[in-house]
C-alpha cells in the first residue's frame, strides 16, 4: 500500500511538471520580496552579465524555437542610491544565436509598449496572449519579436555615461 502512494505522488507530481510552463513571467516571488538584475556593479568596462557584446557565459540568453514569439517588458529602477534612474541612459538590444541585432536598440521604456509598472501587470503577464485558453488582460503591452530559427538569442544592455554607472531592471518579462 505505501509502494502504491509513493508510486501515485511520484506520478502526479510529475505528471504537473510535464504541463509546466519554462521560465518565469517576471523577477518578484511576491509583491514585498524583490529580486533585481543589475548591471556594472563592478564597473567591468560594459564587458559584465548581460551588457553589449559580453563574452557567451555573461550573456542573458532565451532560448526560441522557429516561428516561437517572444513577448518581453521590464522596468529601470533606482533601488541603491548610485544606481541610474535615468532610462534616456539605458538601452537594449536583442541578438539571434549568430550574433546579428534582430530587435532593434532602442532605450528602457518609462510608459506604454514594453513597460512594466508594478508588479500585478508583471505577473498577470503581456496583453493578448492565450494563456490555458484565456486571453490575458490587464497586464502589460508587451515588445514581441519572433524567432526566424532555433536556437539561443539573447538580451544586452548598456548605458550612455562611458563611466560604466550601475543600473538594475525591477520588472521583467
């Protein structure tokens, strides 16, 4: 009897697992505990995680499939007192797995597409997507990009100064 309940739990806890979707909608477990991803914290010379043209291991990749849409916002923010709250000074960029720009630069968005203000539009998620057949609203207008082939496109980042300043992204996806 107790083979067949360990059996049964080990099915249904891997039988949930199968319908689970990867990654995570956005950097908050909850709306009081924060996890933000920072940038030059070291002042690595716009070489450190997730910055143009970083070496492969520092990079922010998302792995898509051919004709797999990618639906993204984040939100800049002034969490540590040296940190740049000043989003004319941050931009991005998206690269396909050859390294080609396939999402234009353009700055951290302060409002509208690709903007997250708070954190119940994080986790609602981008507006217009099906999600178990229900098409989410009262989330946040998401940038989308769909991948030409499959493999591991990636996210960078950079700020203006030249003087390697530190800043960090509160929301994302």
């Amino acid at each position: 009897m107790k083979k067949q309940l360990l059996n049964l739990l080990v099915l249904v806890l891997f039988g949930t697992n199968l319908f689970a979707q990867e990654g995570t909608k956005q950097l908050m477990p909850n709306s009081s505990d924060r996890l933000w991803l920072e940038f030059n914290v070291f002042g690595t010379a716009g070489q450190g995680f997730g910055m143009y043209n970083c070496a492969a291991d520092k990079r922010i990749n998302i792995r898509l499939r051919a004709g797999e849409k990618m639906y993204f916002g984040m939100k800049l923010s002034g969490y540590y007192s040296n940190n740049i709250t000043d989003a004319d000074r941050v931009y991005f960029r998206v690269k396909n797995p050859s390294g080609t720009v396939v999402f234009t630069e353009r700055n951290v968005p302060t409002s509208g597409t690709g903007y997250i203000s708070n954190y119940t539009q994080a986790i609602t998620g981008p507006n217009g997507v099906k999600l178990n057949g229900t098409t989410i609203s009262g989330g946040y207008n998401a940038y989308t990009f769909t991948a030409a082939a499959t493999g591991d496109y990636y996210i960078e980042f950079a700020e203006t100064s030249g003087w390697y300043n530190r800043f960090a992204l509160e929301l994302m996806w």
